[in-house]
C-alpha cells in the first residue's frame, strides 16, 4: 500500500470512531508516521516543486472534514511567512533535515516580534496550537522534508507582513 493509502486509512479509521475514542493530533500523526511508514523515501514521491507566491512545496496529500496532511518541501536558507493556523491546531513531524521554527507575538501595533526559535532535527515532532504565530526557517544548505497534519483544515489563517497583516487563502 502506498503512503497516500496508508494515510487515507488510518486517518478514515479514526474519523469512524466515536469522538471521545479519537486520538489526538499528536497520537494520530505518530500513528502516520509509524504505521505508515513514513520514511524519506515513502515521502520523496509526494514531494513538489515552489508554486508561486511560496518559495516553497506545499502538497496536500490528504483531506477531510476533520483532518488535513501536508508534505512541506523547504529549499535551503528559504523561510515561510509568519502565519498562524486559523481555527487549526497542527501537529508535525520532520522526515529529513532541520526545521528552525520561529515563534512570535504580536505587539501592541500588531506587529510580530521574535519570541522563541526552536530547532527540530529529522525524527522529531513538534506541535502548533491555533493561536500560534510561527515561521518555518530551513537555516542549511540542505532542503527538509517535513509532514503536518491539520484539525480541522486550515482555512482563514493570518499570514502577517512586516508591518501589517492581512487575511489570506495561502497556507503554511
Ligand atoms: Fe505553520
């Protein structure tokens, strides 16, 4: 069974449960993970090329009324905006390289002012509640590879530029 299948499965499975027998974002996405064998070169395939404006592969590889997966493909020394997730708590999981992720608050002006920056290497997850402001910074010169999963979809997020902010359909 390929990646997608997997993803598809596990993810249809858990959506049939009764809600308080759901797992949650963190136990589903290690479930992806491990029981979908996640691997750089199960995920390589479902890999894409930037698509402008993002200087960076975003695929959607998966999508219900609860859940979104996404392969993130992060050139070198490229960085996301500084966005939020909307109404959505987003869990992810590093298949290959180093993920610097910058955490941010807003000032009184609104403007997003560096709070924490935090390193995840291959192997590792980290999780990102709905009211988290972040970038995503790949700091080498080599691309990573990272999986995120979504509850619920990411619709509505703020992706905020240098002084002001404003609502957009471009998801992080
Ligand atoms: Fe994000």
């Amino acid at each position: 069974m390929s990646f997608i299948n997997q993803v598809e499965a596990i993810i249809q499975h858990n959506e049939q449960l009764d809600k308080s027998d759901r797992l949650d974002l963190n136990q589903l996405l290690k479930k992806l993970v491990v029981e979908g064998e996640c691997t750089f070169k199960n995920v390589v395939p479902h890999q894409t090329k930037p698509v402008s404006p993002l200087q960076y592969g975003r695929n959607v590889i998966f999508q219900s009324e609860l859940y979104e997966v996404v392969v993130i493909s992060m050139p070198a020394l490229i960085e996301t905006p500084i966005h939020d997730h909307g109404e959505s708590d987003c869990c992810a999981y590093v298949v290959s390289g180093l993920v610097e992720n910058r955490c941010f608050s807003l000032s009184e002006s609104a403007k997003p002012l560096l709070r924490a920056t935090q390193y995840y290497h291959s192997g590792e997850y980290f999780y990102e509640s709905s009211n988290q402001i972040h970038s995503m910074k790949n700091p080498t010169g080599k691309s990573f590879t990272s999986l995120h999963l979504y509850s619920p979809p990411i619709k509505n997020n703020t992706i905020y530029k240098t002084v002001m902010n404003h609502k957009s359909q471009y998801l992080k």
